[in-house]
C-alpha cells in the first residue's frame, strides 16, 4: 500500500511516502486544531488508516486497545476533517490539523484529551491539575445505545 | 515511580499521575513551540526520561532506536525548556509546550521535524510537498564531532 522504506537520505529528504511502521504495524498521529492550534488527541493509524484518512480527507485511527479501525466521529458525529497532513523526518509520525465537528475530540466530554497539567520543576509535587477541563458535551448522551468504536 | 494504574474513572478523572507505559516502557509525548504553537517533534519518554523532564523542567526521551535516555539538545546544544506539561486522559501521550533554544529542533536542520506535507484528498496522489522545510542550522556543524545522542 506504501512504499517500501529506502536508505536514510531517501527517507528524509525525499518526497517518496514510506511510513515506518512499528512491530504493531502502527504510526503515531498527532491532531491538532486547524484553527486555535491545540493539541486536541494523540492516536494511531494503521496502514489502511493512514490510507482512509489520506483517501476521504477525515481522520481515520486504529484503536490499540480495541484492535480496529475507527473513523473518528462514526459513534459521536464528532468527525475529523483534515486541513493539512504533515509527515515527520523518519516518516514514523504524522501530523493532522482538522475541523473538529461538534464541541468536542475527547470521549470524556472536553474539547482536547490534554484537560490536565503535570507540575514542572523542582519541589513541583505530583498531583495533576485540571487546566481547560469544562466539559463542552454529556458523553452520556452523545454515545448513548451506541458502542464506542474507538479511544477518543 | 509513579503511581500504579487505577480505574478508568481514577485514570480519566484523578488527580493521580499513573502514566500508561506501553509494553517497551514508553509513553508518547508531542511536543509543540510554545509561542507559534507549531509541533516540534514526537518522541518517546520512559519513566526516567518522564520524571527527568518533571524534575528539571527540561525535555529529556528516550530513543526507541539507539535504546537510551537522552536530554534534548545535549549534542546540539539545542535544548528544550518545558513551559506546561500536560496529559491526555488515558494517560498514554504527555504533551510539552516548550521554548526551544537555538534555531530548531530537527536533526536534519528544520525547526519542526514536520516539514513535508502528506496529500489528502480524492486524486491528490502520493508525493510528499516540502513545506516550512528550510533549514535554520547546518547539522554537519552542530554535530560535527558529536555522538547524535537520541533521534531528533
């Protein structure tokens, strides 16, 4: 489906798609918003995820913990639309900016999955903060009688 | 080291940092320029390299190909001062806003190792585009002599 991988000159300054997989099969995805820049999840894609997302122009994950492939909204509405896809220099990482439909990507109800500060710096503790946490949907109500297919 | 994992409702809802290090001992951490917003890199950290970043306020990972912990910058001089950490809600993925040193944080000499742009969309073929690709720093200077210590 992608290219086989090439020497490390190919890989990183050439314009040939030929994603390092890991032993899973996976690449990590970082999505941010198109718009106010915020990491809103990290997850993974698959081959024929990274393929779907590429295809349709929405973001597609594999779920590691359920073992599927996901289309991100496909229980909550809550889909992806990709505004740009960045690959990383050893092609093992990409990078998507979206139009997140609805209020927001994290399945607990807040707009970004990273709702919670760890101290920094010496003397800093251990205790996690909540840092733009409100909940922006009832996560009860928008997966009711449905099955979440994936993570977030 | 850190906390062990509790339930889903103490790991999503807690206060408790109880990181879910996958089955090589790593979490992932997207790590983004504090003032552009733009992401930087994507790297691992394990425990060590996790509580170094903590405790110093300094971005440490770990490589997943030369197996070792390693402070960001202490080949390049390129160092990474962490603004705000924070945590998604499985607590798989950290996320650092950092104030980068020098001109980037790329070993190939980009700012971002994220300088190629993937095509999305019906027809839009498979050739990587070089975007925000020009190189800030000469790594055939900044490493000259010098052990790259860790991936970017």
């Amino acid at each position: 489906m992608f290219a086989p991988r090439g020497s490390t000159a190919e890989v990183e300054e050439g314009r040939v798609l030929a994603p390092k997989f890991d032993a899973d099969g996976l690449v990590t995805c970082v999505t941010t918003d198109a718009r106010s820049g915020e990491v809103l999840m990290v997850a993974h894609m698959n081959a024929q995820a990274l393929a779907n997302t590429m295809a349709t122009g929405e973001a597609w994950y594999f779920s590691r913990s359920r073992r599927n492939l996901w289309r991100k909204g496909e229980s909550s509405g809550h889909v992806q639309k990709v505004v740009e896809m960045r690959i990383d220099c050893d092609q093992d990482a990409v990078w998507i900016k979206v139009e997140q439909a609805g209020p927001g990507a994290c399945h607990t109800g807040r707009r970004s999955c990273f709702y919670r500060a760890v101290p920094v710096g010496e003397g800093a503790g251990t205790r996690l903060e909540f840092r733009d946490a409100e909940r922006v949907f009832d996560p009860g109500i928008v997966y009711a009688g449905r099955t979440r297919s994936g993570d977030c």
